[in-house]
C-alpha cells in the first residue's frame, strides 16, 4: 500500500516536472524568432550607428583624422573632459563610500531622505540640473552679485562645469555599494570591533576588501558619465570655443558647421572611451563574480 503511494506520488512528480520542463521550452522557430530580433535590434541601433561613426570619421583619410584630434580646440576640449572627470570622479568616490557606509552600518534622522536625495540626479533632467546652477551661480542668480562683485566666475567658466559633472554623476559609486554592504552585513566588522580594531583600521582591512571590486565599478560608470556628460555642461558651460567646450560640445559645434570629418573624429574619440569602459566593466563583473564564487567556495 505504501509502496504504491509513493510510486502514484513520485509518477505525479514526473509529469509536474515535465509540464513546467514543456512550459519553459519553446519551439525551435520561436526560439530563433526571439534570438534572432534580438540580434537584428543590437545590429541596427548599436553596432550600425558605431560603426558609421568611425566610417565617417575616417572618411577623408588618416591625416584629416588625426588633424581633427590635433586642432588647438579639439585639443582643449580633451584637456577639459578629462579634468572635469579627474576632479569630479574622486570627489564622488568618497562621497559615495562614505554614503554607503553611514546608510547600511548606522541608523540616524534622516537616512530615508538621504537616500532618496542620492537618488535625486536620476530623476531630474540633465537640463534642469545646469539651469539650477545658473539659478543659483549666475549673474543674475541668488549669490551671483556676490561672485561678481569679487570676480568670481562660476558660470560659464570651469568651476560650473565641475558643479553641474559632480551634481549628474553622485550617485554611481552610492548606489553600487549600498546594496552590496546590506548584503554583507556588519558582523565582520564588529568581530574586528571586538578584537580591538579601530575605525580606521575596521574599513582598511575589513570594509574596503569587500567592497573593492563594487567600488570599482562604481567609478567606471562615474567616468563614463563624467566624460559624456552632455545636458548639464551645455547649460551652464556658455559654449565657449577653446575654454568651456567639452568633448560632447566640440563635437555639437563642428557638426552645426557641418564640418561633418572633424565632428565624427572627436565622436569617435568619446566612442573608443565608451568601449574601453565598457571592457573594463565587463572584466570587473567577471572578477567580482569569480571572488563572490571562491568566497561561497571557502
């Protein structure tokens, strides 16, 4: 009798598992249909526009090219990027650790609205975000008499552009280590409490190993945000030729003067810059992954 129960049992089992095996497994056809639109998607709206943008710029010869990139206003345009996105990248990197440490270890006032606050660039336009600067900077704006009267520029000059990067680029480094140190928890770090480290010590050789490959990846998305940051730069930037024109801008401004070679030169410049993140992005998935792996291991 209970010999066949079981038998009647383990049977019904069989045939549950075959029926969700059968709702999960689509038909041949249908299988190349989705894979194959998902290709078609990929092909015409990632790799066609990239790969026209390197024909184009190339389209008058390697010498124009590297002209395009050598040009006194290409040349400050790069200058400018790449020191908007050195002072703005560590500024938001320990803005962000310190952020993610003080929401998942501490309990205070206010953390729900600091939280939401980190938040705040993703829901607000880039565009938004510089006319706020200039609201607040500008020559008309709320201390703006203050900053003129001592000769101080904000607007339309580097320091804007600096504000307006930090403002649309805080929150990657917070928001790829907060749900990580949730998951982790604060049990390593109050056994080393409890064994006599100090604060410092808890973070350098507790916290920090654990979160370095999230941080990681926080700051190439910080990066890659920084350099083609287009919005809120052009705002508050002014446009102007050689000093506050960014890489983004330079390529808006040759491209208005269909000067078409030297825009899709410099775009391609940002376009290399959008790959090798995106290769490093990927190796640091790998290698948290493969360090996530050999800890569960252990």
């Amino acid at each position: 009798m209970a010999g066949g129960i079981a038998t009647a049992l383990t049977a019904k089992s069989v045939r549950g598992q075959q029926k969700i095996s059968g709702a999960t497994q689509e038909s041949p056809w249908v299988r190349r249909l989705i894979i194959g639109t998902g290709l078609l998607y990929f092909a015409l709206f990632l790799l066609l526009p990239l790969a026209s943008v390197f024909v184009e710029a190339f389209r008058k010869g390697f010498d124009a090219y590297l002209a395009a990139l050598l040009d006194p206003d290409a040349l400050s345009a790069i200058k400018l990027t790449l020191i908007v996105a050195i002072v703005s990248v560590p500024m938001n990197l320990v803005f962000g650790v310190a952020a993610a440490w003080a929401i998942t270890k501490f309990n205070f006032p206010g953390k729900r609205f600091l939280i939401t606050m980190i938040d705040l660039p993703f829901s607000v336009s880039p565009v938004i975000a510089g006319l706020i600067f200039v609201l607040v900077f500008g020559a008309q704006g709320w201390f703006g008499s203050w900053f003129v009267d001592n000769n101080v520029k904000i607007i339309f000059a580097v320091p804007g552009i600096l504000l307006a990067t930090i403002f649309v680029t805080f929150p990657f480094v917070a928001r790829e280590l907060i749900p990580l140190m949730e998951a982790q928890g604060k049990e390593e770090e109050e056994a080393a409490i409890v064994l006599g480290a100090r604060g410092w010590q808890v973070f350098r050789f507790v916290t920090m190993p654990n979160i370095l490959w999230g941080v990681i990846y926080g700051v190439v998305l910080c990066n890659a945000r920084a350099m083609g940051e287009f919005g809120a730069v052009s705002v508050v930037s002014g446009h102007i030729r050689g000093e506050t024109n960014s890489m983004p801008l330079h390529v808006e401004i040759l491209y208005n003067e269909y000067n078409f070679a030297a825009a899709f030169a410099v775009a391609s410049l940002l376009a290399i810059l959008a790959l090798l993140t995106l290769l490093i992005k990927t190796f640091v998935e790998w290698k948290a992954n493969k360090v996530n792996l050999e800890l569960k291991e252990d």
